[in-house]
C-alpha cells in the first residue's frame, strides 16, 4: 500500500536479516497509521570519507545524514540502509541515522596537518538538505566551517533549502570554492509528488538555481536519475529550463536498481504506474545487459546498448546546443588553516 507521503509501499527484510517477516494475508494494511520519522544517533569517528572509485567524479564526501525522508522510490542509496539491520524501503526513509557530531568532526579533520585543502562533496549519498536539516541545522554548521576554512565545497541537492545558505555559499563562491547541483528527474508535478514525496518540488528547484544564480553561486542541473520508459523523454526539456534559470553546468545517470532497490521500485511501479511497468523494468534490462542491474564499474550510471548510446547523444546534443558543458572548477588557492592565515602551498610548512 502507499502511505501518504511516503516513496515506498513495502519495508521488505533485509538482506543481510536471518529473519524475515511475512505478512498476513488477510490482515488489511490500511489498518495501519502512515509511519512516523524516526532520528538515531550516529556515533562516527570521522565525517570526511574518501573513495577511489572510477564512477564517482570526486574523491571526498560528507554525509551528515544516513536514510533520507525524501523517500526517493529509486533512490540508489537504499541498500546501504541493510547494513544498519534496517530495511531498505520504509525504513530508509522513516529511521534516519543523524551525525550530530559532524561538525565538530569537521573542524578536527580540516585542522589536521595531514589535511590537504580538496573539495569535499557534500550529499554524495543521501541528500544533506532533506527535511531534518531543518531541525538539525548540520549541513549549515558545516558550512560555517568550510567557509571559516576556505575549502571548496559541492553540494547535489533535490531540496530548495539549499538557498537558505545562500550567505555562505556566496561567501565561498568569492574565492572560487562553493558550486551546487540541483538534481532533477521531472518537470511533472504530480509524478514528482509520487516518486520524491518529500523532496522540493521541480518548479521549487528551478527557482532555487535562479536565487543561487543570481547570488552568484556556480549552479549546474544533474537529471538523474533518467527512468526509460518514464522520465528519460524529459531529458531536453529538464535541461532547457534549467538554463533559462540559469544553470551553466549539467549533468545525467540513468537509473540504478542495486539490490533491494529493485524490490521497492518494482512495489512502487505496482502502485503508482502499473500500465508502464513492464515497458520500464524492459528498457532497464536493456539497459543493464538483461538483468535489472550490473554494477560494472564504467556503466553504473549511463548503462550500455543502443538505448544507452541514444540517450547519452541526446544529452550532449542538448547540452552543448544550450551551452551546458563542463563543471565549475573549484580552487583549493584561498584555503586557510586554524588561526585564518592563508596557507601559502609553495611553502616548506605545507609539505
């Protein structure tokens, strides 16, 4: 059933749980009142992660927040939620795991003389401006240090609260070291509203590049992930508008389906578009060489065959016909460590 609000319909064991729970058959769902957010405490040693992975186009990334409530149906990040003895569907978007210490943790790894200044991703995995960023206020106190510091940040966010920031973003844009990505995956209201419960809606995104823009923020548009057979028609015209607000950056993936992924978006196709569902889950396998999902490294995010080599002309057509090429290049230059002074890189003190 689908709980208002909520991108998942099902809250299937995990895979990694010896138990697994099935549901009665004559028992009525409805009966059950929709599932309130939950927030854990997330002891971490450390908030900056590096990866070496080929896929991922940056090699540091801060994630305040584990589950997200903006309970995306195709998010990606939901298997990780397995590892924690959660499920990968409601629970990923109603027990959320919040680093409370993660500005502190910031300030100590940056302060580091073993730091050197790189831009540090933040929302790599789940979404740092989601709706318990209100209350928390971690992704702000972040930033303060980032901006204190002078180190580059990028944010990929789906929410407009971003632009609450906008002061100290605009603060680190000034030396070259803050860009934002707001990703898009349709202009359609109400599928949106469906698929991405509650994440800021596409018309909401769209001003939000126009404020960061206008503040002089780098602001790019990431479509993505593009759903064949749903939302991969949209690519253009998500790209256009995100121009005319003033995006000068873009970017796309093709959806992912990992794991428990596919279990909870195959639920969700059932309930919200079921005279589409075999014609995606199709093209997804035509996509992913017969299978809903290959995790081989250089494919992940664009997927392989003819489907894949047209959407990704259709990209570069678009983007280089609107001017969306490349990314900001952020700049370690201005970086200050503790006591403020501006680390001079050609320095002794600085190997």
């Amino acid at each position: 059933m689908a709980w208002k609000g909520r991108g998942s319909p099902i809250n299937p064991s995990g895979r990694f749980e010896a138990l697994r729970i099935a549901p009665d058959p004559e028992f009525d769902p409805a009966e059950l009142p929709s599932p309130s957010t939950q927030f854990f405490h997330d002891s971490a040693g450390s908030a900056i992660t590096s990866n070496d992975s080929p896929d991922v186009p940056f090699s540091f990334s801060l994630n305040i927040y584990r589950g997200c409530e903006h309970g995306c149906a195709y998010c990606f990040a939901r298997p990780f939620h397995e590892y924690l003895g959660f499920s990968a569907g409601l629970d990923f978007e109603t027990k959320i795991m919040v680093k409370t210490d993660a500005p502190a943790l910031v300030r100590r790894e940056l302060s580091a003389r073993r730091w050197k200044p790189e831009v540090v991703v933040m929302s790599g995995v789940t979404d740092c401006y989601q709706p318990a960023e209100r209350h928390f206020r971690l992704t702000r106190a972040c930033l303060e240090i980032f901006a204190e510091f002078r180190n580059p940040v990028s944010i990929i966010t789906k929410s407009a609260l971003v632009t609450r920031d906008i002061d100290l973003l605009a603060d680190l844009a000034s030396h070259q070291a803050a860009s934002v990505l707001l990703s898009i995956t349709t202009l359609d209201r109400e599928l949106a509203r469906k698929m991405e419960p509650r994440a800021s809606g596409p018309s909401a995104r769209l001003r939000a590049i126009e404020q960061l823009s206008a503040a002089g923020i780098p602001v790019g548009v990431l479509a993505a992930p593009m759903i064949p057979g749903l939302t991969d028609a949209e690519l253009p015209a998500i790209l256009e508008a995100a121009k005319n607000a003033g995006a000068t950056s873009a970017g796309y993936t093709v959806l992912r389906l990992p794991h428990g992924v596919k279990e909870v978006f195959a639920a969700w196709l059932d309930e919200h578009e079921p005279g589409r569902k075999a014609r995606v889950l199709d093209r997804v396998r035509e996509l992913r060489g017969g299978k809903l999902y290959d995790s081989t490294w250089g494919q992940r995010g664009t997927g392989t065959g003819i489907f894949a080599e047209q959407l990704g002309r259709l990209f570069e057509v678009t983007a280089r016909r609107l001017g969306l090429v490349g990314r900001p290049a952020l700049s370690t230059a201005a970086f200050r460590p503790p006591g403020g002074k501006q680390l001079d890189l050609f320095s002794p003190e600085a190997g």
